[in-house]
C-alpha cells in the first residue's frame, strides 16, 4: 500500500501525524508529506486508513492497494 499527501489541499492541521507518526513527516508549520516515500510498511494499513479518514482536507489518497 503506498499513500500520497497532496501538498495543495493540506492546511497543516498535523492530525495524520498524530495518529501516525510512522506514515508521515512534518514541517515546522504542520504541514505533512508521506514518510518513506509513502510505502506503509505490512500491519499499518488500518493506521494508515485512519489517518486519511481523519484529514479534515481530503489530502491523503492511496495511490496502490
Ligand atoms: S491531517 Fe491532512 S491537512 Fe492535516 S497535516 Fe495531515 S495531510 Fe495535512
């Protein structure tokens, strides 16, 4: 599974990496990208879904099952 976070809709709320904070980095504003390219390592896809579930802005995809 590989995720993507698109930087034009992402506002910097930082929820995606309170919840998972293997998945993603953030910069000193809250602003996120994808951690390790955006591959979620076997046993985070549930983490991973719920982090997208909870973006307020609808900027985390899945870009590959
Ligand atoms: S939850 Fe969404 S809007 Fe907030 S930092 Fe993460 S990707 Fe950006």
């Amino acid at each position: 599974m590989r995720i993507v976070v698109d930087s034009e809709k992402c506002e910097g709320h930082n929820r995606c990496y309170s919840i998972a904070p293997e998945l993603f980095d953030v910069d000193d504003y809250g602003y996120a990208t994808e951690a390790n390219g955006g591959v979620v390592p076997e046993g985070m896809e549930d983490k991973a879904r719920l982090a997208i579930d909870n973006c307020p802005e609808y900027a985390i995809t899945i870009v590959e099952e």
